[in-house]
C-alpha cells in the first residue's frame, strides 16, 4: 500500500546547520566538559578539514552518506557550521532565513551546546558565546516567515547538563552548577516541527568507569572507545542505520529505549552514579505528515 501522501514532499534541498557551541561559558581549554572533536577529511564533505564537535562529525557523516545513496548521487544537502556563535550572529543567521529559507524544502538543526548555568525562563535553552538562547524563540521567530511555512523542521538538540559531570557529594550538598529541568517547561506550539531534546553530557560516553574485583574493590575501568559520541547521536544513528526509510516521530520510542539501555549500562561500570538521575530526552512533536529522512537526505533542487 502507497502511503506517500501521508509524507513531506518538500521541493529543495535539506539544509543542515550545525549550531556548535564546543566549551562552556568562561570555562578554560581543557575542561572536562568540553566538546570532544575530530577532524572531517572527507574530500567530498563541505566541511572538508573542519575540527568539529564529535556528535556533528557522527550525524554529518551519517547525512552525508544517506544522501548518497540515492539516484542523485552528485547531490548533498546543504551543511553550514555556526561554531561558537555569539547572540546577535545567531540572530542573525535565524532572521537571514526569511529569504533564505525560499531556498531549501526541509531543515535539520543540530545544536550541540549546554544546558544555562542560570535560567530565569521556563523555557528550554541553550548557551552560545556570550549568552543564552530559548528554543522558544528560535523557533517563533521562524514561524512568521513564509519560506518556512508547510516544511519539516527537525531540531535535535544536545544541551549538556553540566551538574551530570561532577561528583555525586556537590549535588547532595545542594545542586553544585545545577542546569534548569527540562520537564514541564513552556513548549513551542507551532507545526511542522519535531524537538528532541537531550541533556546527559557528551562527556560521559567517554568518562572513565570502574569495576568490581573478585575481592569485592572498586578498580579504574576506561571506555573502550575514547571517541564515542553523546548518548542520543550514539541511539538516533544506531536506530537510523537500521530504519533510514521509516517515520522519524514513530521512531523515537526506539531511540529512547536505546538510550535507556546505555544509561544502564553505564551506571553498571559508573557505579557513582547508581542512584543519580539521568534523564531521558524530551521528545515534542507538531509534525502533521510523516518525515523519513532517508528522503530529506536525497532531496534534490
């Protein structure tokens, strides 16, 4: 049975912006919650020898080779890096898609950052250079813009809890740095959007574990893979690789229970963090049409 009606059929390619924010605010280089990166040198990639974040290496790569596989094989979607972008320029880059946006039939924003250290809004947010950004405004200053109206607006966002990367005695002792919650927040209302929304650090992919002996001792344990991704692009690509041709939103329970499962299996070689509270992904939806995006991935102009 044909279900393409069901689907986006967006006219255009996909423009894909990486919105990378890759320390925290003030932090000094070589902090344990910066970004982990790794250098793109895939000649065909337009981000040819750009260092960047490893979960915008994990998805570009991903993207790229999806869009690929299609009959347009000369065909890429547009990939634009926006790296430790300060307010005004991120502004600038949203409002820019009033004409901008005419150009394109779908959009993916991969914004990899940090949950605000303090936070007067209900809404979820995320840091740049010099200050915090809203979802809520990203997203309603875009909904007025005609280019943008009636195509899938995909939002996958990393925003690092930085409480998470601390010892479990600061935040006994009363929420050392302690990141806004993400549940109950105000959530955008407008369509043809699909958020998710993730705050476990990237760093704990690659966080050293330990383990038990026979004796009963706690002994240091490190990652076998010290360039691991952050749990949600680890499970999205995982989950993808296996259905690039299925629903994106009908795949988000499956995401989330990949990433259940490597939760669980770092509390297991983690044993601090036994009894702290790692929170699964926000996941909101406004989509009225399916978006596969094997397909978002192989539009052509």
């Amino acid at each position: 049975m044909d279900n393409s009606e069901l689907d986006y059929k967006p006219a255009g390619k996909c423009l894909v912006a990486f919105i990378s924010q890759e320390s925290l605010r003030g932090a000094r280089r070589g902090h344990m919650s910066e970004k982990a990166k790794r250098e793109i040198r895939e000649k065909s990639s337009l981000l040819f020898r750009e260092e960047v974040d490893l979960d915008v290496f994990v998805f570009e790569e991903y993207f790229r080779k999806l869009s690929k596989a299609g009959p347009a094989r000369e065909m890429q979607p547009d990939f634009k890096l926006l790296r430790n972008h300060k307010y005004e320029e991120m502004n600038t880059f949203i409002k820019g898609l009033e004409t901008e946006g005419y150009k394109y039939g779908s959009f993916v924003f991969v914004i990899t950052s940090y949950l605000p250290k303090y936070s007067t809004s209900s809404s979820l947010a995320f840091e740049l250079y010099d200050e915090d950004m809203t979802l809520d405004y990203f997203i309603d200053t875009m909904k007025s813009f005609p280019s943008m109206a009636a195509k899938p607006k995909i939002f996958l966002v990393q925003a690092d809890n930085r409480a998470l990367l601390v010892p479990e005695i600061f935040t006994k002792a009363g929420g050392f740095d302690e990141g806004p919650e993400p549940i109950g927040v105000k959530v955008p209302t407008d369509a043809d959007r699909l958020v998710i929304f993730s705050t476990i650090p990237q760093r704990l992919s690659t966080l050293p574990g330990d383990a038990t002996t026979d004796a009963g001792d706690v002994v240091s344990s490190p990652r076998s893979d010290p360039n691991a991704s952050s749990f949600l692009m680890q499970a999205l690509i995982e989950v993808l690789k296996m259905k690039s041709d299925t629903d994106l939103l009908c795949l988000t329970p499956s995401i989330l229970g990949h990433m259940e499962k490597l939760i669980e299996d770092f509390k297991k070689t983690h044993t601090s963090y036994n009894n702290r509270k790692i929170e699964l992904p926000l996941v909101m939806s406004t989509l009225t049409k399916r978006v596969i995006l094997k397909k978002l991935a192989q539009q052509q102009e």
